[in-house]
C-alpha cells in the first residue's frame, strides 16, 4: 500500500480523499491555489504544497506543477478527485513516466471513452444499445430515408452542435422537409456548418447510470444504478440509488451491458456508465466517466462499499475480493447536492462569505462538504457547497429524513438552494417517481418560496433589531442598573422618537 | 442613574414598538408589545404572544403558540438577512421618516445598486454632495475586478449605505439619489 499520495483537487472531494486515505494509514498531501489557502482539504491535509493563482489554468489544471508537489513531498500515487485533472488522458500519462501511481483507469482507457464517437463506436461493438440514428451525417435524402426507418418521433441534431441550437424535434413525415431545412440554417449560421444526423427521440427521458468497479487482474464489477433525472442546466441536482423506476430484470440486464463496455477498454478502477432510458425501460448508452462520480455516496450508502478506497486499493494493485453475486444493495440513498445559487435567478452562482453554518446530523446523514463558518466561496471554482447524502430503509423513509436534514441545514451569507431542494423533497411528483430530467422546468414553482414562509422571518427580523438596541444601550449603561431591565424599550424610543 | 422626566414619558407611550421592513418592493409592519411578563406581536393584523432567545450571535429560538422556531439572522447595516427552513429572505428596515416619504427608496433610476456580489472599494463621494450624471460614485469589486459604479443622474447624494470594506448582495442598493 501507498505510504503517501497527493489529492490534485480541492472542495469537499479533496475531502472526502483525505478522509479515506488516514482510514487506510495513508500519509495525505493537498495542493492549493492563492483562493484555497484556509480551504478544509488543506486544513486536513498532513502536508499542503501552493501551486498558484486561483484560476484553475494556472493551479489545479497545470500538470507539472501537480508533479512537482508530488516529487517535493514524495508522494508515490496521485488522485484527481472529478473534474481538473481527472479526464485528461496526458496527464495519467504524465504521471506514469515520472513514476507515480495515477490513481484511475489507465490513460489510453481514459482516452477511448473521452472521445464521443468512439466511445459509441466501443459501445456499439460490445453490442450496447444505442440510440438509433444516422451513421453520422447524412444528405436530405438519406436523413428522410433514416428518420422513416427509425421511425416518428425523431431528433435533427446539428453535427457541430452545442446549445440546443440547429436542433428539431420532428413528430410526423410530412412535418420533417421544412424542419430539416430550418435546422441546417440554423446551424449554419451558427456553427458555419449546415451538416446533420438524425436521432430517434426518445420521450421524457430518465438518467439511469451503473457504478463500475474494476481491478487491475481483469475483474470487471457494477455496484448497481443511480438515478439522476433532477437536473438544472444539464447538471444533476439530486441523485438517488437505487432508482425506483427500473425492474430488478433491467437492473441486471443494464449492469451486464455495463460491465460488457468498462470490459472492452481494460477498465480499471471506478467508473461510472451512463444511460438515457425511456418511460417503458428501453435504455441507451450515454457515456462512460472514467473518474469518481460526485454522486458515488449514494452507492456506498446502499452497498456499504467505500468506493474511494477502493480506487485507492486498486491502484496499489489490490485485487477485488469479492465476486458479483456477493455484491447486494440494501434500503435507499438519497443526495442532495448543496450549491451557492440562486434557483429564483435561473441558478445563477452566488459567491461570498459564509457568515454562518450549522451542518444537519442524525443516523443515517452524511454531509460530504468542506465548508465552515467564515467560508468564502469564490467565483473560481463550481459553487457546490456539499452533498448531503441520507439513507433509509425504503424511498419513502430516505426522503424524510432528507427533508428533515434539509431543514437542520443553516447557511447564512449568500444565497443557496437548500429551500428548493426541500420543495423538491415536498412534491408529490418526486415523491411518487413521476419525473424525468424536464422536471424543473416542468414545475418551476418549486424555484421560489411560498408567500406564507415570510411571517416568521419578519418576527425575527424585528427580534434582531430589538435585541440590538438592547445590548447597545447595555454596553453604555452600568451592570444592574435599573435602566437595564427597560433597555429594550428605551431603546428603541430612543431610536424612533428622539 | 438618570432616567429623565422625558425619558420615563416614552415608556409609557411607547410600550409598543413597530418596525418596517421592506422585502421585494413590499412594506411589511410589525410591533412588539411588551405586556410585562410577556411579548406580543402584531403582524398583519393578527396578534400573537411569543417568546424567544438569542442563542449565539446569529440563531434566534422563537416559541410562538407552543411551536418552536430556530431563525438564523445576519445584519448588515440597513439590510437584513434571515434563513429559515432552507430560504434566505432579505429585509431592508424601512425608517419611519422613509415611510412617511411613501418608501420610495427602491424606484429605479434614484439609486446605485451593486451588479453583482461584491466588496465597497472606494467611496467616492459623501453625503449630500451634488453630482453629474455619469460621474463616479462608488468602486466595487468583484470577481477580482474594480469597477466604478456611477450616478444615473444628475442631483445630490441623499444616502451612502455602505462603507468602505463592506461585502454587498448583488442587487443590495448602494447609495439613493435625489434629482435636481
């Protein structure tokens, strides 16, 4: 086993690493940029190296300076965490040449399944479903001739595309020429390039991915599904395992094909696959991670599986003790993500200074952040604040007792979307699963809070003046004096009438 | 100790308080009665007696009716911030002189409100000063950029809410204006 490896990352993942690293005896180094110097991972951390200004271009992004704090504190393995680092295939390359562990799959791994195309390509060798369409672009001809062999309703999507833009959504033939000509235009004038393929459309779509976990002696195993169809701006908000939306018979028949395409790339360590599923179980390949996933917690919690640690164990070349079928998941996991943003103002991020903080506890909570009174989130890095991750015995028993950890939650100094995430935990849809990833901007009541929530905090409000003036005039006063039991009134008269 | 004639008049006149607050444009009343052995809100109409206590600098305990309340509050100068059950509600307290004027501290174009969340630089004019549309008024920082906020008239300074080293909410206004 490692005697010491470097976290390339920040926020509560760096966290969450250094936590699983003291468990196994693991000597832990964090990096941090100018914004990060009284981040929790560097408190935590039993060495800490700066690495730069705060823009991630110049710290947490620069590979050599990673590898230079890591040969400076002569750490044998790196873990990137998500996001930075942790995708970038020249990086894990990198690492190997200059003789230290990347803790992750294997760099051309990383690089097969980056690209989309052919991570498709791998999925639809492996026999994985795919969402049925065009070989690529196609001409006018060839896109009518495709969209009546997949069958209505289908996708025209720009081949450069990006934002929504040069796409259609064609539910009949005889609408499919104008909308065809509508998206070439479109996508020419924004991309520069009118080409196109053509997708079969799939209908109110869940977002169902399998956990992979795989050693390095060609043990290949999935630790099951998570659902994560709540989503803002293409980002999951909430995940949950299992989904409640699957059949065990899906469950088995989705892992399987998971395990066939982590398979096909020699995958190593965690992994996560993902799928788009329609309402009658049909599902398609997505993508593959090839890093830890934000939402792991919620497998962990179902599995009693430490999934960082076992990254960890792999990349030492540990081999996975277990075999499928000994892997079973009990109860249900719920995570919320905590983010610093305003869901009233289209979840725009809202930086500052945590003046306050209370963390929700309780059997069954796990609050995966890294934040603390006097916190400052800057506009450098993702605004997540924490993942707060409950589990219970049944769907029903997991969301009370996430609306219960919900409300124990204090963030005071910028706004969050901990009074959504509440709503959300509220709404009969969620609670019944009748939902798919359009929910938010199904219900968008749920982005602001109901009128009558403003009673008591007017209350307190006037407390907080009231109990102000109070102690302004006790500081002036002397100790027992009478005028002190009549402070308060005093005070305030003072304030008002004089 | 001194409590004057004037003094012990105001407390028997004013044994009820009232406070305004504005939120989202809106007026809201309140006041505390304070009926010795115990404290009595009136809030739209409706009066409720309550009890509470101050548990650290910012969370407030308010048993109201036998249900209790846990209310985190941070002051920052005229503006209130209050959490409650995962909302963050901003008050502004409404003065009753600003009342009495008809609250118009928020209509538009006779303030300089902060774009984004960000910290008072400068402040580079005082109150009551006269200026020109256009004219600088107030440097910000934010996202590691100055940037000077200036007057969208032409007039004088009527109130600087902020000062210097001061951390402002995107949209917390700044500085009223009076036209000339």
């Amino acid at each position: 086993m490692f005697k010491k490896v470097l976290i390339a990352n920040r926020g509560e993942i760096a966290v969450r690493i250094i936590r699983a690293c003291k468990e196994l005896g693991i000597s832990t180094v964090a990096v941090y940029s100018d914004a990060d110097r009284k981040s929790l991972h560097v408190l935590l951390a039993d060495e800490a190296y700066h690495i730069g200004p705060p823009l991630p271009s110049e710290s947490y992004l620069v590979k050599e300076k990673i590898i230079e704090a890591a040969k400076k504190s002569g750490a044998e393995a790196i873990h990137p965490g998500f996001g930075f680092l942790s995708e970038n295939d020249s990086f894990a390359d990198l690492c190997e040449k200059e003789g230290i562990v990347f803790i992750g799959p294997t760099a051309e791994a990383i690089k097969l399944m980056g690209d989309k195309i052919t991570a498709k390509k791998i999925a639809q060798q492996a026999k994985v479903p795919l969402v049925s369409g065009s070989d690529g672009a196609v001409t006018d001809v060839e896109a009518s001739v495709v969209a009546e062999k997949i069958g209505y309703p289908v996708m025209i999507k720009a081949s450069a595309g990006g934002g929504g833009k040069g796409m259609r959504l064609v539910r009949n033939k005889d609408d499919f020429e104008s909308l065809l000509r509508m998206a070439r235009s479109e996508a020419r004038s924004a991309f520069g390039d009118d080409s196109v393929y053509v997708e079969k459309f799939v209908e109110n779509p869940r977002h169902i991915e399998i956990q992979i976990i795989a050693d390095s002696h060609g043990k290949v195993l999935h630790l099951f599904e998570r659902e994560c169809s709540i989503q803002r701006r293409h980002q999951k908000v909430i995940e949950e395992a299992p989904s409640a939306a699957i059949s065990a018979k899906t469950r088995k028949k989705m892992g399987e094909v998971a395990v066939k395409i982590a398979s096909a790339v020699n995958y190593r360590g965690a992994g996560t696959v993902e799928f788009i599923m329609d309402q009658k179980q049909n599902f398609y390949f997505l993508e593959m991670n090839t890093r830890i996933q934000v939402e792991h917690p919620v497998t962990e919690m179902i599995t009693g599986l430490d999934i960082v640690k076992w990254m960890i164990k792999i990349a030492a070349g540990e081999k996975l003790p277990f075999k499928q079928n000994n892997i079973h998941m009990s109860g249900h996991a719920l995570e919320c993500r905590v983010y610093a943003e305003d869901p009233e103002a289209n979840f725009i991020p809202s930086p500052g200074i945590l003046e306050y903080v209370k963390l929700p506890s309780g059997p069954g909570i796990r609050d995966d952040s890294c934040i603390y009174s006097g916190y400052e989130v800057t506009s450098y890095y993702d605004p997540m604040l924490s993942k707060l991750i409950v589990w219970g015995e049944t769907r029903d028993d997991a969301i009370n007792k996430m609306l219960s950890a919900l409300r124990e939650y204090i963030v005071l100094g910028v706004k969050t979307n901990i009074g959504f995430l509440i709503r959300v935990m509220k709404d009969e849809n969620f609670k019944k699963v009748n939902f798919d990833t359009g929910f938010i901007e199904k219900y968008p009541q749920l982005l602001s809070p109901t009128s009558e929530e403003l009673d008591l905090p007017l209350i307190a409000a006037g407390l907080a003046i009231e109990t102000m003036d109070a102690q302004n005039n006790n500081k002036s006063s002397k100790p027992n004096s009478k005028w002190k039991s009549h402070a308060r009134k005093l005070g305030v008269s003072r304030n008002y009438m004089l | 100790m001194e409590i004057s004639c004037k003094k012990t008049w105001c407390l028997e006149e004013l044994h009820a308080m009232t406070y305004s607050f504005k939120h989202k444009n809106k007026i809201y009343k309140l006041s505390f009665e304070d009926e010795g052995d115990r404290l009595v809100v009136e809030l739209e109409g409706s009066k409720k007696p309550i009890e509470y206590k101050k548990i650290d600098d910012y969370l407030y305990s308010i048993i109201i009716s036998g249900k209790s309340h846990s209310l985190a509050v941070l002051k920052k100068g005229k503006e209130i911030q209050i959490f409650f059950q995962g909302n963050l509600f901003n008050f502004e307290t409404v003065s009753e002189i600003e009342q009495a004027r008809g609250g118009h501290a928020a209509s538009g174009a006779n303030q300089i409100s902060a774009p984004m969340p960000s910290r008072i630089v400068k402040v580079l004019k005082e109150k009551g000063a006269q200026v020109e549309q256009g004219e600088g008024v107030i440097v910000v920082e934010a996202m590691k950029m100055e940037s000077e906020l200036k007057s969208p008239l032409s007039g004088t300074i009527k109130e600087i809410k902020v000062s210097e080293g001061d951390t402002v909410e995107g949209g917390e206004i700044l500085v009223l204006l009076s036209a000339d």
